[in-house]
C-alpha cells in the first residue's frame, strides 16, 4: 500500500513536511517560604521548535522518560501566547535528583521521512544567566586610519557564554577580526562607524547584551555667509552698519569641533566691534560667527575661519573671506534667453541652465522640483550645482515639469534668495492600448481592429500604418485624428500577425493582434480523482479529463486529436470524434487511454479540431497511481492506536486541529469536568481524538478532522440504482457543562467539493461514550469531515473513536455495551442535506485508510 508519508508512492506530489532543530532555554526563580526560614527555588526549562506538521514534544532525565502523572515534583504545559510550538518542564522545588541531564525530544512521527530531533541540557548547582562588561566606555571616538580593540569580558554565567559581535546598522566590516571575546577593527574609516553590540548566551534566562557607540571622526564641506545688517534691510555692507561672517562645517562629532577666526592672519579676541559666537542660535547648529558692529574702514580685511579637532589628526579647513566695498555684491540669476523650455526625446541627455551674470562672490546654484513632494532625478530634493548647468541623462517623461533654481544662502551674500524656473518637455512615442491582444473568429465573420492611443507628446501624429504579417496593407491614409481602425472578414487567407505602428515626431509605438479562426486551447483537468483504471495483466487505462476555452470563439469543435508518447516515441496517434456534440464553456469532457503499461508514465497531447484549422497542442504527464478501492467489508474500524491514524488528516482551513491522546498523554491539570477518561473501550492504553477547548481557544473556533478519499466510483449499486450506500458509524463523547457542538460532514469531490451535514449533536450528551451511525449515498468520490466547535468555555472537550465505513446501508442495533459505559443510540437519523459549495485544493493527494 502507499501512504502519504511515503517516497515511493507513484502519484506522490510533493512532501512539505519540515522539522527545525529544538531551542532549550532555562529559568530560575527563588522565592521565600514560611516567612523567609527557607527558599524555594523552581527551575523552568522551556523547549521550542518550528514543525509541519505539529511536533510531539517527549522530556528526558537522563534517559528516563518523565511522566508527570508519577512525578509531582513536575508540570508539563503549553504556554499561552507563544511563537511557533513550545512546551515547559516546570521543577518544583528543586530537588537534588533534579539536577541532572535534561533532553527535549521532538517527533512529527516519520511524516516524510523526517527523523526525530533533540536537544539535551545539563542542569547543576552552578547553572547561572551570563553577565557581561566592556573593556571600553560606552562611545569610542576615534580617528580614521586608526586601530581599534572591543573586549567583551564574561563575570558570571555557567554553562560557559558563547560570546557574539553584531553591527548596526549592516553587518560588521569585512576587516573585522573576532578572537575569543575580543573585537578588532584595523585602520577605521568612516564607514565603520555605528553601534557594536555584544551579546553572551548560554540558555540560561536571558542573553546578556551590552552595546558601544564607535565615533569615526570626519569634516568636510566647510562654507561661510556674509550676512548685512538684517536689521536695516540691506543686501550690501555699508559703513556704519553691523555685518555678520559665519562658517559652518560637516563633521562628526559636530560638538567637538573647534573654530578660529583671523583677521588678516592675526587671531582675533572678542572686543567691543568684534563678537565672537562659538555657536550662533540664529544659524543651523554647529555654526560660529563674527560680529562686527559698527563697522569701520579699519574692519576693510580679510577674515580667516579655521575649523579643527583638538588634538587629532583630522587635517583643519580653512575659508577665508575678503571684506570691501567692492568685493561684495549681490548676485543677479537669470535664465539665458531660449533655454526657458527645453526640449529633448526620452531617453536623451537635458541641460537646464540657470546663469548668475553678476554679483561677489558667486554663490552655488541649487536646483528642486517647483511640484510639492517631487524630488529630483537624483533622489535627492535639492542638488548643488557650481556653475548653474543642471545635467539629466537618461531623461524618462516621469521628469517632465518645472525646475526651480535658487542662489545658495552660503558661500555668498546671506540674503534674499534670487530665483527662476526652466521647463522641461519630455517628448515620447505614443503609448497604445492594446500592446499585444489574441484575436480569434469564425471563418467569414467580420473581425475589428482597434489601437487606441492613450497619450503622447507631442500629441500631433505624423503616421499611422497597418501591417500584415510585416507586410503594408496598402489603403487610404486614416485620419490622424481618430482612433486607428482596421476592419475585413475573415478567411483562411487573412490569418496571421497584424501590426498597427503609430508615429509621432518622438518616434513610433505599435499594436500588435495575432488573428486566427484556430480554436483556443484544451485546458487539462488535473483534480481527476483517482483517474486510473486496472485492466489485465500488467496493463492500465487513464481517464483523461480536460475542459475547453471559449468553445464558441471560433468554428464548430468536432474533435481532438490525441498523441500518446512513451521516450518521445508515438505510442497513439487517434481523433477523438465528439459525434455532433459541442464542448461547453466550463464543462468537463472525457476520454479513457487503454493499454498503458505499468508503472510507465506518458506524454499526453492534445488538440483541437475544426472544420478549417486544428489547434495547438497542449502537454501533460500521467502516471500510474494504484487504484483506490477502500471501502471493503473486511476492512477493520479505526480506533486511532496507530499514530497514522488510519490516512485521516487535520483540514488547513479550520482554526485548531484535533489530538490524538489516551489517559496516559493526558495533561493532569486539566479539568476533571469534561473529556474521556478511557478509549471507547474503556482501556487506559487505547487512544482517541479530541478537540482541547482549555485556552487559547475561544467560543465557535472549529477544528475538521478529514478522513481518506473513499472513491465510490470504483462500486455499482444495487440494481436499478446508481448509487452505493455506506453506513458511518463512530463512537463520540462529550461530556462538560461547556460543550459546543459536533458535526459530521459529508464532502464529494468533483470539480468543485459540495459539503453537506449528515450528523449533528450539541450540548453535553452526558459522560458515556455513545455510539452513532447512518447511511449515505455520495454521488462521487467522498471524505467524511469530523467538525468539532468550541463551546463558551474551557470545559468543552469532545473526542470520537472507533470510527467506521463500510459499504451497505447500516444494521439497526439496539445493545447497551459498557467499559465505562457505552451507550448505544440505534434510530440515529441523519440530518436532512444541507448543501455549500466549496472549492477543492487544485491537487488531489490519495491517503490510504489503514
């Protein structure tokens, strides 16, 4: 037989199934009993690990099983509010024989092969969180060009830390050595700087974590401002008047540089007309100025700003600023006459010009979008420029608009910015609609062409032509005003490629129709359940299923043909003739292959046919699947003992899943007011599924167990009828003032799935298990859906065991039997069909019912 969880199914799809490695961290807690006399110290230890599907977690002291039911030094629980699954061994009161060697074991059961994983903990007196400190203080400034060593020293912590060094932002440098605990980084640039992070880990509470801020000190881009008396309003320097020279520098640190002013070379005091101001409050931050008040001819100099680190080796910036009558003047932009629109193709190169004819000293020009929120080529909102020439390369229609140009606030007069606008107009091909559409018609029917123009620039078309098949249909010159249209009937002779170009003075954009009277293609069926068939000897057959697109676009279909290869060898070649019936948008059409070879897969091909053309074939792989043929009245009731749970499976759509569990798994915390204390049974060893309604669920959360795909189509009814009864039989218990509800739901799968509720109980139904069945009458390949609902609170648990499904229609039974007890209600009637559309998982994997 083949299962789900194994390789060597023939129709086997893919397994998903994946099991990371367990992470085991440990938490300690004292606290004082009996006021203070003693303390009592409890040990979590907490196994986390990332599985599909849902891991079994398994605890280990040395090699011995735990089991908290005989042990209550010991809690074993799920936290609440956990990423990924987690369960916590609690020691209480720590023991001596509790310090030991701890092994969290984890299990998705062989799911795909997938072996057991585990992680193991030594746990003794010493066991201690890690606790850290650096060798160095919480910023390090440091100069470029130089060495620098972290040391990230351990002072506590047992098991031994495992010492880690990250960077942020971005990982750490490529010249980055990490020896032992230390951190090296060889001559620093600038590009090292930013936050060193140590952290030690040892499993035990939390990482220790200490960070250090390295400082790479820079300064560049230093400028000065001239600035008049702002309070009289100029923008030139008078005599009489106060004038104001500022300097600024980009530096990092900026509240560490230094600046000098001279005057003339000599280094200048504050005095009562010379004010010097270490950092002005009425310029950006980091800016030292030089007030001269009152100003004199003897202030006529030049003044020197010098900006430096004490001493480091970061080379100082000097500006210097000559000071006349005649060396300052304000600056006068404009923009050369013709250069006020420019005008270039897309993809083309664009210079914007905005010249200052006078003024000294010529101050940058700085180019933005006049548009709010539109930045600049570059990414940038504003760009500098020396000399007033804007560059754009590569210019794209999104860049077309308004540029502003403004003279800069510094390296010049510190006054009214001047400014002034330059177009740009992008020009571009037509953009068209459609770029490329499939066109099919019947034969000597009329077909329209149509290439609506979206946009262009410029918007006057020069031309528009159609083509064939690359070659000019030759007809009257369209009017350039209205939308390009070309309409013929269709024959055999006219199929093929026709081409629209329309063309502007930027260029020419075009239209693109590929125009046939052949059929759309077939489109396979690939949700076909079980589409095998068994014939004799070592042969099989396959049922082809496929569907038709747009049957109707094109001539009458009358047929496919059919290619059927082995090893690129023709193993059929046939038509499939329809015999007058038409294909049917959506509907689903069918043809069986006979003689294919066990266990040979094939290449199936098939296409189209109408009267005037044949369509283009379509490609698929079939393989051989062994057929399903479960129900058999031999077959056993499945009481869930194996942990494949006979092929059932937990539906991804629902909100929890079901648990298999006996009173041995059984969590001794929970509430003794709801759920089995045995099987069916009444074994402690037996196993059934539940649904756990404790937190975190909450009221009306639903958990679908599925069974196999029992394939009905494999069985005739009785005579005269078309359908096979099945009798479903299960024992279900649901017990606790909390209960919600149990349905049973009947799923056929076609093309689409169809739900229908046959079963229904709600309510508590007492605390013995009880026996249901009923009949069914699927019209298709069937699942039966085990629905449990969660009720309003925490004791709600509902399990069912020793399920059944077995063809013919159910023997009435009227017998008490007893472990507990069991109570069995005979006339058991199945709920009138409900049906709701579902759509079925797009591949259809068999499971095999054990």
């Amino acid at each position: 037989m083949c299962h789900v969880t194994d390789f060597s199914c023939p129709f086997f799809l893919s397994c998903s199934a994946d099991l990371d490695t367990p992470v085991l961290t440990v938490h300690q807690t004292i606290s004082d009993v009996r006021g203070s006399y003693y303390q009592e110290k409890t040990v979590f230890l907490r196994c986390t690990v990332n599985s599909n599907p849902p891991a079994r977690f398994i605890w280990k002291r040395g090699s011995m099983l735990i089991e908290q039911s005989k042990d209550n030094g010991v809690d074993i629980y799920e936290p609440l509010y956990t990423q990924g699954e987690t369960k916590v061994l609690k020691l209480k009161n720590l023991r001596p024989k509790d310090l030991a060697d701890y092994t969290c074991q984890v299990s998705v059961r062989n799911v795909c092969n997938i072996e057991d994983k585990s992680v193991t903990f030594r746990l003794t007196n010493a066991t201690a969180p890690p606790m850290i400190r650096l060798s160095v203080d919480d910023a390090v400034v440091v100069d470029p060009g130089q060495d620098v060593v972290l040391t990230c020293e351990v002072i506590a912590g047992f098991p031994s830390p495992n010492v880690t060094w990250t960077r942020y932002p971005g990982p750490l440098p490529l010249s980055a050595q990490v020896r032992g605990r230390s951190l090296t980084l060889r001559a620093v640039t600038p590009s090292d700087a930013g936050f060193y992070n140590c952290t030690a880990v040892n499993n035990v509470g939390n990482p220790a974590r200490k960070n250090v801020n390295l400082v790479v000190r820079t300064m560049n881009n230093l400028t000065f401002q001239i600035t008049p008396d702002s309070n009289k309003d100029s923008e030139t320097i008078q005599m009489g008047r106060d004038l104001k020279l500022s300097c600024h520098v980009d530096a990092t640190p900026q509240d560490k540089v230094n600046y000098t002013w001279y005057k003339n070379g000599a280094l200048i005091y504050n005095s009562d007309n010379l004010i010097l101001l270490r950092s002005d409050p009425d310029m950006a931050p980091g800016t030292s100025s030089l007030e001269i008040v009152d100003m004199k001819f003897r202030d006529l100099a030049t003044y020197s700003c010098v900006a430096n680190f004490p001493g480091s080796r970061v080379p100082e910036l000097r500006v210097d600023v000559n000071i006349s009558q005649n060396s300052v003047s304000p600056p006068v932009l404009t923009v050369p006459p013709g250069s006020q629109v420019v005008s270039v193709r897309e993809g083309g190169v664009a210079e914007l010009l905005c010249m200052i004819v006078d003024g000294k000293p010529r101050p940058p020009v700085l180019w933005s979008r006049t548009e709010k929120d539109l930045l600049m080529p570059s990414g940038q909102p504003v760009v500098e420029t020396p000399d007033g020439r804007l560059r754009l390369r590569n210019v794209t229609r999104d860049m077309m608009g308004a540029y502003r140009c403004q003279t800069a606030p510094y390296n010049g007069l510190n006054i009214k910015r001047r400014e002034a606008q330059v177009q740009l107009n992008v020009q571009y091909s037509p953009i068209l609609d459609p770029v490329f559409q499939d066109v099919r018609s019947r034969n000597s029917q009329m077909v329209t062409l149509r290439c609506t123009i979206l946009r262009a620039n410029p918007p006057r078309l020069t031309d528009i032509r159609w083509y064939r098949n690359g070659e000019i249909i030759r007809m009257p010159m369209p009017d350039l005003k209205e939308t390009p249209e070309l309409k013929f009937k269709l024959e055999p002779l006219n199929n093929g490629s026709y081409e629209c170009r329309v063309s502007n003075y930027a260029g020419t954009s075009s239209c693109t129709f590929n125009v046939s009277a052949k059929p759309y293609n077939a489109e396979f069926y690939f949700d076909t359940p079980n589409p095998v068939r068994i014939l004799k000897g070592n042969n099989y057959s396959y049922n082809l299923q496929w569907t038709q697109k747009d049957p109707e676009a094109t001539d009458r279909i009358i047929g496919y043909w059919i290619n059927v290869r082995k090893n690129k060898l023709n193993q059929l070649v046939k038509q499939i003739d329809l015999r007058g019936k038409e294909p049917e948008k959506g509907v689903l059409m069918t043809y069986t292959i006979p003689d294919l070879q066990i266990p040979v897969s094939y290449e199936v091909r098939l296409s189209p046919i109408t009267t005037f053309s044949t369509g283009d074939y379509v490609t698929r792989i079939i393989q051989y699947s062994e057929p399903y043929t479960y129900p058999r009245p031999t077959d056993h009731v499945c009481g869930f003992e194996d942990d494949r749970i006979c092929g059932f499976s937990q539906d991804r759509s629902d909100n929890f899943d079901w648990t298999r569990q006996n009173h041995l798994t059984q969590n001794p915390k929970r509430s003794a007011n709801t759920g089995p204390d045995t099987d069916r049974s009444g074994t402690k060893e037996g196993f059934y599924m539940y649904i756990e309604a404790s937190q975190p669920r909450v009221q009306g959360e639903k958990a679908r167990l599925m069974s196999p795909l029992f394939n009905e189509t494999l069985y005739r009814g009785p005579k005269g009828s078309g359908r096979m009864p099945y009798c479903v039989s299960f024992y279900y218990h649901m017990k606790g003032k909390h209960i919600g509800a149990l349905n049973v739901i009947l799923r056929v799968r076609s093309i689409a799935s169809v739900d229908s509720m046959v079963w229904s109980k709600s309510g508590p139904q007492g605390p013995d298990w009880k026996k249901a069945f009923f009949d069914v009458s699927p019209s298709g390949p069937f699942q039966i859906v085990f629905e449990g609902i969660r009720g309003s609170s925490f004791e709600g648990d509902i399990a069912i065991d020793d399920v059944s499904i077995t063809t013919g229609k159910c023997k009435q039974e009227n017998t008490v039997a007893s472990a507990g007890k069991t109570v069995l209600i005979g006339g058991s009637h199945p709920l009138p069909l409900a049906s709701g559309l579902t759509f079925g998982s797009s591949c259809l994997l068999l499971l095999l019912y054990r």
